[in-house]
C-alpha cells in the first residue's frame, strides 16, 4: 500500500514537472495581416492574446510575431480605420494570414470636451524629446539598406468585376498584372552620416528590371525624409508641417485610438492625427504609434492632408530600440500613385501605383568617422554596382525573390532589350542635362531652336563628343541662322579634364554669335524655362553681333566653392543706330564697334549643396542655403586689341525657405559696379520683361520696358512670396496665390557719350508689385496661372493703364528639383 501511494506521488510529481515545462516553454505565433478586398498588408496593426493586454504588432510588411509562454485561444486585432477583430488561432500558430475590413465612414470634426486632451500631453511629451530620439542628432551612425520598388497598374475596381462580365482586353489585363509587376528595381546602399550635415550614400548594388540604368530608382528613393523628427518633413518635394512640431496641437486634431503594451511593459498610445476643421496648411494625415520609453515613435503613417497633385504619396516609419541606446529607422516604405499616367483598358483609366520598401540592417551608432570621408557627392554609385551576382543579392535581400519578382524580371528584361529601355532612361537624362545622347556624340539641344526679338526663330545644330569617345577630353562646336537677322552663327571648344574629383577642367574656345546688349552673364548661369527665367528670352531686342575667343579653368576649392578663372578677347558690333563718344589721342570719334580684353576670376558659392552621381551624369539636389555668385572682371585697354580699362564686380544672391503655415518664401539679389567709362553694350540694363500681356518671367521687371533703363552701378531685389494653397484650398480647386515685390536702384556717371538711343536712369528707385494665381488650369505635368503686376513710385506713368503688366504663368513641377 505504501508502494502504491509512492508511486502515485511519483507519477503526479512528473506530471506536474512535465506541465510546468511544457508550460514555460515560448510558442511563436506568426501571421501576416491583410486588407480583405485589395490584400495589401496592413502595417503596425496592434495584436493582443486572449484577454492580456502584451501582444505585438504587424510590421510594414504586415507581418507579425508573437512568443508566449501561455496557450492562445485568439488574437485580436485593432487597427484605426478598420473594424476590429477577434481571431481564433485553432491550434494553428504558425503561417496566419487574417485579413480585416475597411471601416467606411467619412472623417468628421470630433467635439473635444472642456478640459485638456490627453493625446495632447503625450504629443508634447514626443516634442520635447524630439533632440534626443532623433538619429541625425547623433554624433554618427552607418547602416546598409535593401531597397525594393516595384510599379504595377491599379486595377482594384477591376477585380472587384466577375471574370464572366469582362471583356478579352480586360481579362487578359487582370491576369497579366495578377501574375506579374510591370516594372521591379532593387538597390543595395552603404550609408554613413556625421553631424550635423555630413551624409555619404555609396549605391553597392543596383538592379532594374529591362534597363541598366539606375537612375529612376534613385530618384524615387529621394521622396521620403528618413527621419520624422524634422519640423517640416519632406515628402516628394514638399514641405509639410509636422505633427510632431512645437504649436502643432493648435493646428492638428490628435485622437488616442488605442493603448497597447510591449513586452519590455512599455505602453504605446496608438494616435491618430489629421488637420483640424476650419485650417488651412500644408499637413499631414495618418497614425503616430508613440511608445512612453523615452516618448520615441514607434511606427508612423503619414500622407498629404489633402489630394491635389498629380501623384500621392503615403510613407510608413518603422523604429527599433537599437543597443539599448537610441530609437532608430529599421525599415521604411513609400507608396506611390501616378494619377497623371496609367494605361486605358476600354474608355476605363487605371493609373500607375509604386511602392517602396527599404530595410536597414547592421546598424551602428557612434562609430569614429572623420570629416574626410564626405565630400559634396551624396550619393554615388560603385561603377560595378549593377553587375553583381545573384549570391551577392542574397545576402542584402530581406526576402528572396518570389516567383512573382522573378517573372516581372524575366518578362521585362526581354521587352527591354526588345523595346530600348535604356532609351527611355537617356531621354529622361535629356531633359535634366540638355544633351541627347547618340553614340559617342551628345547633341545639345538648347542649339537646336530658339526665338527672340533681335534674331527672330533662330535654328540650328550643336553637339559635343562624350565619355564613349574619351571621359577626359571633349570637341564640339555649332551652327544655326537667325531668320529675322539673317546672320549665320558658329562657334567650337575644346576641353580636358585634369582632375576628376576637384572637377578641374580646362576650356578653350570661340564662337561669333549674338550677345544680349548690357547684359549679365555668370559661368554656369542657364537661364532655365523650368524655373520660369527663360521667357524673358523671347523679348530680347537689342543684342550685338559677338566674336569671342577665350580660355577658361574651372576647379571646386574650399568644398562648397567653385571657382571659375577665364580670359577673353572679343568683338562687339554695336545694335542699329548706336554710337559711343570716345576720345583718343585728344580727338573725339563716334565708334559703333568695339574691342574687349578681359581677365575674369569668380565663384559659385553654395554650402552643402549635394550631387546625386551615377556613370554618366551628375545632378544636383540643392541646399536648404542661399546661393551666391560672385564675378570680378579687369578690363585691359592696348592688350591683344583691348580699347576699355575698368574694374567690373556683379554679385548673385537667391534663396528660398518654407515658413510654417505661411508658405514658401524666395528672394534674389543683384547687384553691379562698374568703375570705368563703357559703351551700351557692357553697362547693365534694367532686366525688365514687360509686354502688356506675356509670359511670366521670374526674376525681372514685370512692368519694366525693354532696355528702359541704362547704369553703370545698380542694385535690385527679387521678393516673391507663395501662399501655396493655404489661401484658397478646395477639394477640386487649389490654386496657389504669390505676391510679389521688385525694387531697383541705378545710376550711370558717362551719360554724355551715349548717341541715337534713349534711355532713363533710376536714382531715385523704381518699384513694382504683383498678384500671381498659379494653377488656375492644372495640366498634371505643368500648371497655367495668371497674374497682374503694376509699376508705382518715381517712374509710374501718368496714365494709370500703362503701369499695369499681366501675365500668363507657366509652372513644371520639376521646377522643385534642382535649385541653383
């Protein structure tokens, strides 16, 4: 008997042994969840088991992982803008997949009760700790990412159609685009950053699907910012107030969804945030997940307030405790939907839909970089980049390649090669460089047409050998005719680069051609029409016959210069009618020609400005600074034919900043001194641009008449305000509402010696201001507006019409991309 009670305690003792192990063993359950009519992932959906309130949440992917200890009978599932659910796990835990439903409601005002919102305190809370959670605020940091974009069509309203109800053309869209993606890019990347402004991004890897080049990923890998702690985050090219900015609770509704709890007890509030009725800015829309350890983001989902743009963008952050140090990005996703292009399947227009996904790994915090590392070139690409193997992808890949990725690839790379991808990839390299590309020649395409008053239409034909032929020697040359002048124009150079990294190059050339009379021209200064400065081209009427024969040495010193040295010798034929009074040898003569020997030395001067380098091109992303170009030129009178001594100094300064809930505010300033007696065509004219009804030209006098003004010293300012849509925002209309203010003064001190042209002086100052409404008429790739700028002060006419200007503004949204 006592046996048998020993052994039943023996027994029940391994039995309790064995549930409290079987107990305290971890189960893993993982899933991903989905929207149940488009099955996209859902990102940071919260999850909880049973009853507990620990749990986990979905990451960008819409995957989850949940260990426990405890048996799970279900999950539930919240998620802001869908219902919630309870999930059974039925003995399965492993390979989930739920899906939740769309709440269909539309977002209204919430009525906050008195008393202080309790999303408000913690929102304030992230904003004091914003320094310290913020990874660009570290003295250094370096990681590596795994970028994937794909691009497919929307076809949501189509598959929501029975298959018996579609047509042949529409069927065979639907499998097409259920069995593949129409275009698939990934990108390995070694980033490392100082502070505060040091950032090198050297591109390892690069794959596109039916082309070679890389750059079109690049670019979309630009849109999104990848901290969310500025005060105004960037998403594709815009500006928009943060939610997470001081003042914001005064601007943004914050609304706590839901309260979870990590597994280190840490509590995340779930807040959703939106702009609040009656306001109007540039905002955001979306979900902040805010976890109370050092009051981090967690997760966050942000999207513009309002649609009224030719494409929308929706950005997904995803953070981790890195270290036990510092919250840092581990994973970031853009979506993107191209509304202005897409593909007609029977009278219905599906549009282009991309999304991103970057995955950083081997992160490492404060590690020693020195400032040597960083140069001006942000990103550039290893020239093997695009040529590694399939076991080197596997390493950086989050994911192998599903068999989806695979047949985009496949079926790509044939069409590719059979249709020139690549061309399409040099045409959009055409547009930012004005070079076309033709085996080892590049044309330049602002040779081929242009128009003003002097010449007429003007056509012709430039080109310049390229890399194929030589990457460090270049010839080219051109000709065109000018129908109203009837002149033929040519001209040839020849340059070397030295130095490819200090961009040390040198130039020689010659080219008889026409020059604007009283003009300024600074090295690298286009005048871009993207930028709206190019129309004032079009009504150009003075300009003089000019033969130039010159060398030049460009190089970058001092890092955020660069610097140009350049000596000339040139011929000027003054325009019609002209004649300069000159004395010689004590005898007066009347010259309608003249002989210039200059020795030039200037800069470009713009700090931090960064360059995106791939093989072939180098593009600038711009600086958040001013721009500043300084030019001195010395005049040699009885040297290689040189009639003029004089000192000339002219000096650029642009700038352009976004003020919050105000807009977008740009200025320029130009000045000039020249100190010596010169005729017309080396004085300064007014920079004015007017016809009573013309294009808008940026940067010139709207009212001002053509060569109205003549100085030999002059200082003017550029003042342009943008209101964006913050005055006038509708769900279908939204123009953009500018003012505008220009201010000049000059003065010239050898008015005598000019003859047969009439001309005033601004001593006393002259001043216009304007209205533009730009995007009356949105054409998707561009916009038309209209304005109206009138002339008052010293110089205002007497009959009050005459000092009105309207204008018809034109504005690409490409415009954003590079400031110079």
């Amino acid at each position: 008997m006592e046996h048998y009670f020993t052994q039943r305690f023996f027994l029940t003792f391994l039995f309790l042994i064995a549930v409290t192990i079987l107990r305290s063993q971890s189960t893993t359950i993982s899933g991903k969840v989905m929207d149940v009519e488009t099955g996209e992932p859902l990102a940071f959906v919260n999850i909880v088991m049973n009853e507990s309130h620990q749990g986990s949440a979905t990451d960008i992917d819409g995957k989850f992982r949940i260990r426990t200890s405890e048996p799970a009978d279900y999950l539930k599932l919240t998620y802001v803008g869908y219902e919630s659910q309870l999930f059974p796990i039925n003995g399965k835990n492993e390979g989930l997949k739920i899906f939740m439903k769309k709440i269909p409601y539309e977002l209204q005002e919430v009525l906050i009760l008195p008393g202080i919102n309790p999303a408000h305190r913690i929102i304030h809370n992230v904003v004091e700790n914003r320094d310290i959670n913020n990874p660009e605020k570290m003295r250094s940091f370096s990681y590596t990412s795994y970028e994937k974009v794909i691009f497919t069509l929307d076809l949501d309203s189509l598959r929501m159609i029975d298959t018996m109800m579609l047509d042949t053309n529409s069927l065979e869209v639907r499998r097409f685009i259920d069995r593949q993606d129409i275009f698939i890019a990934e990108s390995v990347t070694e980033r490392k950053f100082l502070h505060p402004e040091r950032n090198r991004e050297n591109v390892i890897a690069t794959r596109v699907s039916g082309m070679k080049d890389p750059m079109f990923v690049f670019l979309v890998s630009q849109v999104q910012s990848t901290s969310f702690y500025q005060e105004l985050i960037n998403i594709g090219r815009s500006e928009y107030v943060n939610p997470i900015s001081r003042g914001s609770t005064s601007k943004y509704t914050f609304i706590i969804e839901d309260t979870a709890y990590s597994q280190q007890n840490d509590t995340i509030f779930i807040i959703s945030y939106r702009p609040r009725a009656g306001t109007n800015f540039d905002g955001l829309t979306g979900v902040l997940s805010i976890n109370s350890h050092k009051w981090a983001i967690q997760n966050v989902i942000a999207e513009p307030a309002i649609d009224d743009g030719a494409f929308t963008i929706r950005i997904q952050q995803q953070y981790e405790f890195i270290g036990g140090e510092q919250w840092f990005p581990v994973q970031l996703n853009t979506d993107v939907n191209i509304k202005a292009l897409g593909a007609a399947v029977n009278d219905e227009r599906y549009s282009f839909v991309g999304v991103g996904k970057s995955y950083i790994r081997d992160i490492e915090l404060n590690p020693e970089l020195v400032r040597r590392e960083f140069n001006n070139i942000e990103v550039d690409v290893d020239p093997n980049a695009h040529d590694r193997s399939e076991e080197y992808w596997a390493i950086y890949r989050a994911d192998s390649l599903t068999a989806r990725d695979r047949r985009t690839y496949e079926f790509m790379d044939s069409v590719g090669k059979e249709v020139n991808f690549d061309r399409l990839a040099k045409t959009i390299e055409t547009i930012i460089t004005g070079r076309i590309p033709y085996k080892f020649i590049d044309f330049d395409m602002h040779k081929f047409l242009r128009y003003n008053q002097y010449e007429g239409l003007y056509l012709g034909l430039g080109m310049h050998t390229n890399d194929r032929l030589s990457r460090r020697f270049k010839i080219g040359g051109f000709w065109g005719y000018g129908f109203k002048d009837m002149t033929a124009k040519y001209g040839g150079d020849v340059s070397a680069i030295l130095h490819k990294n200090s961009e040390l190059e040198v130039k020689a050339g010659y080219f008889y051609d026409v020059t604007e009379s009283a003009g300024v021209d600074y090295f690298e200064d286009e005048k871009s029409f993207l930028r709206g400065e190019g129309y004032r081209n079009f009504l150009i009427r003075r300009m003089n016959m000019t033969e130039r024969a010159y060398a030049s040495l460009q190089f970058r010193a001092l890092r955020h210069f660069k610097w140009n040295v350049s000596v000339r010798s040139e011929h000027k034929q003054a325009f019609p009618d002209y004649y300069y009074g000159q004395s010689a040898n004590g005898t007066s003569m009347l010259k309608n020609d003249f002989n210039f020997t200059e020795l030039s030395a200037g800069f470009r001067f713009a700090f931090r400005e960064k360059f995106l380098r791939t093989k072939r091109i180098k593009i600038s992303l711009g600086t958040k600074y001013p721009v500043v170009r300084f030019q001195y030129t010395h005049g040699f009178d009885n040297m290689l034919n040189g009639e003029f001594e004089y000192n000339r100094f002219d000096i650029n300064i642009t700038e352009s900043f976004y003020i919050k809930y105000l807009g977008m505010t740009t200025f320029e300033v130009r000045a000039g001194y020249i100190d010596g007696d010169l005729p017309y065509c080396n004085l300064y004219n007014g920079n004015g641009s007017y016809r009573v009804f013309t294009i808008y030209a940026a940067n010139s006098f709207a009212t001002m008449r053509m060569n109205e003004f003549l100085s030999n010293r002059y200082v003017a300012l550029y003042f342009t305000h943008n209101f964006g849509s913050l005055l006038v925002k509708t769900r279908f209309f939204s123009p953009e509402i500018a003012l505008a203010t220009n201010i000049a003064f000059g003065d010239l001190n050898n008015e005598a010696q000019h003859h047969n042209v009439a001309y005033s002086t601004m001593e006393k100052g002259y001043y216009e201001s304007g209205i533009l409404f730009h995007g009356l008429l949105d054409l998707k790739f561009y916009k038309i507006g209209a304005g109206v700028f009138y002339r008052y002060g010293p110089y205002s006419f007497d009959k009050t019409g005459d000092n009105f200007a309207y204008k018809v503004s034109i504005v690409f949204p490409i415009e954003s991309v590079k400031r110079q």
